[in-house]
C-alpha cells in the first residue's frame, strides 16, 4: 500500500501579527501574483516563524532537553522525564513531524521568493531569514535523530513523497523526501543555510534597547558557532551505539564566530540578570533569537499567546492565574543548584519560585497542595502583577529564548579551552563575565584545562538551565547518564520508572518513530531502540 511520507507536501502557513495582513483577494493563488510585494513576501515569511510558535513543537522541544536529564519534572506527558518513552510515543512523532511540517513551508516560500520580481537585497534578507529558520530545525532535528531525510525543495509531484507498493520500482527510496542520510550531510547543509544567512541578514540595531524578534546577522553567527562546537563535540554512532570523537578541527570555528560576536556585535550581557526575561524588554541586547508572543489583548487576535506560563505556574494560586498543573523544577537538580551556587546568586529569584504571599497576605511556601516543588521562574518574569494582560492559559506573551549572549560568551571560553594548552585570559574571560552577573568569584589564573572545563559546564548548567540546552550540552560532552543518575529523584513527582542500572547509551538519541519507519520501509532505526 502506498503511503504519503512526513506531509510534506502541503504547505499551511500559519500567518501571525496581524497587523501586516491586509486581504486582497485573487481568484487563484500562484507564485505570479503573490509575494511580488514586499508586505506580501513579509507575510509569508511570518507565517514561518508561526511554525516556531507552535507549541506541538516548541515545547515538546524544551520537555524533553530539560526533563530527559532531569532539571525538571513533569505531570503532562511524563515519558521524557521518566524515561519511559518508546518509539511510539507521542511526543517523539510530533516532533519529527513538525520539524518537517516548517522545513517544508521554509522550502515553499523559499521557492516561490526566489522566483519573484523583488528587489535582489531584499529578496536575499527574506531568505536569509527563511534559511535560519529552516537550519535551527535541521539542527534539532539532527540532534535529536541523527541520520534523517535531507528535504531541500518542494517536491514537483505528490509522487515525490510517496513510498511504493509492492513491485514497483524501489528507486523511490532515493528520492531527498525519503531518503536517509548520514548526519555530516545535513550538518553540512546546515552550514550552507546560516552561512547564507550570516552573509544577507541585516545586524541588530536595538532601537530604544529592543530589537524587532526577527532573525539577524548575529541569530546566524550564534548558531554557525554553537553548530561548530556540537561537532566538536561526542557523536552518537547510531550504528552501534558508541559514543564517538568529533571533528577537533571544530573548536577554533566555534571560538572565531564567538569572537566575532564578543568583539564587533551591538549584542551584551544585560546588567541585571532579571531584565533579560522582563516581558517589557524580551528583545533586549543579550537576546540573539527568540520566539516571539503577544498576549491577545495587545495582539489584537487570538492565538499569538504562548503556554509556556501556563505550564509551568502553580494550579489554583494567584501568583500564576491560569496555570496547570505540570512543570517544576525536579527537586535534586534544585538541591544541586542552591548547594553550587547559594540562594544569594543574582539568578536565584529569576530562575525559582520557593515562596509567594497570596492575595490575602499569607506566605506559601513550595511543599504543599499543587506547590510540590520549586516552580521555574524564568518564564513568568514579570506577569504576576494586576496588570497582566493574558486572558488565558494559553495567551501569555514571554517570548521563548533561543539563544542569548550569556550562551556565547561560555561557548567562547569551552572552545578556546578545549583547542589551548594552559588557560589564559582570554580563555575565562567568557565564563567570568557570566559569574560576574551572577555575583560569583570569578575565577583566576592559573587553572587546569581539566578544572576549568569542569567550572564551565557547571556554569552552563547553572545560567542556562530551563533554556533547552541541558539535553544536548549533556550530549555532546558525554554526560547524559552521569547526570541522569545526579538528578535521580524517587520521591514524588519525578519518579524514574525504569531501574538505574538499565539506563544506557541509546538515551544520547532519540528513536525514529515508529509511524516513520512503518511509512517509510528504508529508514534504519537508531542503535539501541
């Protein structure tokens, strides 16, 4: 039986921020007359952004780089942070579909821009935006996966997409809509997208201190960094489940593109560790990408909110309204966290919640009724005030960070030491910025390559925690089951539902799922699942 392989072959832009939609109507849609204006090319573009909003996505993404090593538990969907998904969970497939899902309207827009009458700059800005996009997904989904399809166009037929019945011509499967790839190809073309994009996006200006969300020169420098360093970095082999070395040659690419960033952007460290997630100034000078929400009220539509409020507040309080019952911090990382670090850290208040006073001027500490644990804070930044203007669980406007300056600056000190012999200067300026913010000791000379690679993956650990990237630093530094075991919590909440001792190697990679492989007879399953 024939079947039709990851949709990709229709296009659902999902149009946002209405204010740069005005209809015009056309008794047919076709590449000739549309996207031949700038605000229409505008709206197209947005609407692939729309596909980075989407919480099906987006913060199934965060779960599971967050509660698979166990900086937080769960009551939603509790496979990643009780290691009990399969390849037949419903998270693993909406993120292999959605993944497809915006990398196919980033190539259908590409396509139908690339043909149009625009100006040449402004058509090479918008797809040079499109291009980061699509090279963000590609890199989560290689993470995540490692060996995919490689999608670079619009198929010219449904046929393109669609695998064989038995007999016929199995050449299909070497179609780029089905065929599987090693990772270095899509790494590769990765590089291609952000390079390309690096080249034609414009620079951040921070007008009045914010940017507009949109992607820069810097999104692009950023990533090709932290892309550079994930080579470096352990590789899953998913033919036999090793952990294997990457490309050393990595580490000084990386190093220069956080350089570059560090020495000649508009981009800093905010001073005040707390403005960096404050709803009135989201696109600040630390912000290199984020995905951008508005609550409806200021939207002027419905569905321009995020969830990610809701998620991750206390059920019933009024600190938090409209919130559920689901996200918190897992109680051994917390523990870990206050013991490194001191609840006098600059980050402490931003990051947790461990106590409120309610409405009626009692204080509520976490331990009790629906406040189990310390909440994750980060989120919520300055939205529990009576001003607030969400209207539901599912309209707050905090932006998603992406990626921040904080990010490049500990990238910069990890690539310099692992290419440098002893330490220098340069090699911690990096992380001391970081823990100068934090109100830390900052660290002094001379110290050990060894000791100071241990000091900055604490610090990313520390600063960057609930960000979406524990997951993959634990990846690519070969720490993934010693920090399982770290934030081991049996005590309610978090419980791990699987021996320790049956924890292996797999769990560097997610499996291909199971509706994946039955759609799609040539994909090979990862190692071990």
């Amino acid at each position: 039986m024939k079947q039709l392989f990851l949709l990709l072959v229709t296009v659902s832009l999902l149009f946002s921020c209405s204010d740069v939609l005005d209809e015009e109507v056309f008794d047919s849609v076709t590449p000739e007359n549309f996207f031949q204006t700038e605000k229409d090319a505008i709206v197209g573009v947005i609407g692939v952004y729309g596909g980075l909003q989407d919480h099906q996505y987006w913060y199934r993404q965060f779960l599971m780089s967050e509660a698979l090593p166990g900086s937080m538990g769960h009551f939603w969907n509790e496979d990643f942070n009780t290691l009990t998904y399969t390849n037949n969970s419903q998270n693993l497939w909406v993120l292999w579909t959605q993944s497809y899902k915006i990398i196919a309207d980033a190539n259908s827009v590409i396509s139908i821009i690339e043909s149009s009458s625009l100006e040449e700059d402004l058509k090479n800005q918008l797809i040079g935006e499109l291009r980061y996009i699509r090279g963000m997904v590609y890199f989560n989904a290689v993470r995540m996966f490692g060996h995919i399809p490689l999608v670079t166009s619009v198929p010219n037929s449904i046929q393109d997409a669609v695998t064989p019945k038995e007999g016929d011509d199995e050449s299909v499967f070497e179609s780029q809509f089905l065929k599987q790839v090693d990772r270095g190809v899509v790494y590769d073309f990765i590089i291609e997208d952000l390079q390309f994009a690096e080249a034609n996006l414009p620079l951040a200006t921070f007008t009045n201190g914010v940017e507009n969300g949109r992607a820069k020169r810097g999104s692009a420098t950023a990533l090709l960094a932290k892309v550079y360093l994930t080579q470096a970095g352990l590789q899953y082999n998913y033919e036999s489940g090793d952990l294997n070395q990457g490309d050393a040659s990595k580490w000084a690419m990386a190093a220069q593109k956080c350089e570059e960033l560090i020495s000649n952007s508009p981009y800093a460290l905010e001073a005040n560790f707390t403005d960096v997630y404050k709803n009135e100034n989201e696109n600040n000078e630390e912000i290199l990408f984020s995905i951008q929400y508005l609550e409806s009220s200021v939207a002027g539509v419905a569905g321009e909110g995020t969830q990610a409020v809701a998620r991750t507040g206390i059920r019933g309080s009024d600190i938090t309204p409209f919130s559920w019952k689901q996200s918190f911090s897992n109680l051994s990382f917390f523990n870990n966290w206050v013991t490194a670090n001191s609840v006098s850290d600059n980050r402490f208040e931003t990051t947790y919640l461990t106590s409120y006073i309610d409405n009626d001027g009692n204080e509520v500490n976490y331990g009790a009724g629906n406040f189990i644990r310390p909440h994750i804070w980060k989120f919520v930044s300055d939205d529990n005030n009576p001003d607030i203007s969400a209207l539901g669980g599912t309209d707050y406007g905090d932006n998603t960070i992406y990626m921040r300056f904080a990010d490049v600056l500990l990238m910069h000190s990890e690539a310099l030491n692992e290419i440098g012999g002893v330490p220098d200067d340069n090699t911690i300026f990096g992380v001391n910025q970081v823990r100068q913010r934090a109100g830390k000791a900052l660290i002094t000379l001379p110290i050990s390559k060894d000791d100071l690679r241990e000091v900055i993956w604490e610090e990313r650990k520390w600063e960057l925690v609930y960000e979406g990237h524990y997951f993959y630093d634990c990846q690519r530094t070969g720490r993934l089951l010693d920090e399982i075991a770290l934030n081991w919590d049996d005590n309610g909440g978090n419980v791990r539902r699987i021996p320790l001792n049956a924890i292996t190697n797999k769990y560097y990679i997610l499996p291909i799922h199971f509706n994946a492989l039955s759609s799609n007879p040539s994909l090979i399953q990862n190692a071990g699942w």
